[in-house]
C-alpha cells in the first residue's frame, strides 16, 4: 500500500513497538524520521514504514540495545580447558607436523597408530 509522506507522518504503531523493542532511543527515531520526511516529502511510496525502519537501522547501532545475556560463558570455558586431556598438546604438535595431503592408505595407518 502507497503512503504520502506529508509534514505529520508517522511510521505505523507496530513499527515504532518494534524498534523500542530493539533499543532505539527517541532521539535516534527522531533525527532519522526528520531525515526520512525530508527526504521523501511529498512522494508516495510503498511500505513507507517499512522503508523508515530500515533507514533507521543502516544508520548505527541501537542507543538502548539490552545487553547479550552471556551467562556462565567463562565459567563453560573454563571448565572444558580443566577437562581437556593432558597429551592434546603434543596431539596438536603432531598435528601439525603432518605435512601436506595425506593418501587415504597414509591417513587410515596414522590413525590406526594413534589408536594403539
């Protein structure tokens, strides 16, 4: 559906809702919607809302963006390196020693003298 975007336009109500969801302050909507009727005043177009939303979000980053909830993140960290095996870093080392493509006879037999 075509909007005329006039000097009183506003982005529809489920818009507005979902970028304060989001975390965008009232002054980044503002300058933005100032910005979007300048730009657009007098024109119709489609999905004007939809238009505004997207002009907002390449403009930045949310003011008021709630936090990343990273829980116990350090502490899962943490507690995998104390469970890591003791011989991983010479697995590693010898890992990495292994140089180039391997043949699938070559790769069956390492691995076959890595199991013992």
């Amino acid at each position: 559906m075509k909007e005329l975007i006039h000097s009183n336009w506003r982005p529809s109500t489920k818009t507005i809702n979902t970028l304060k969801a989001e975390g965008w302050s009232d002054e980044q909507r503002k300058s933005i919607l100032i910005t979007f009727i300048n730009r657009y005043l007098n024109e119709e177009i489609e999905q004007a809302s939809t238009k505004y939303r997207n002009m907002l979000k390449s403009s930045g980053i949310p003011h008021n963006a709630p936090k990343k909830q990273i829980g116990n993140a350090i502490k899962e960290r943490e507690e995998k390196r104390a469970h890591k095996s003791p011989q991983s870093a010479e697995k590693a080392k010898e890992v990495k020693q292994v140089s180039g493509k391997m043949s699938q006879e070559d790769a069956i037999a390492w691995y076959e003298s890595r199991r013992g």
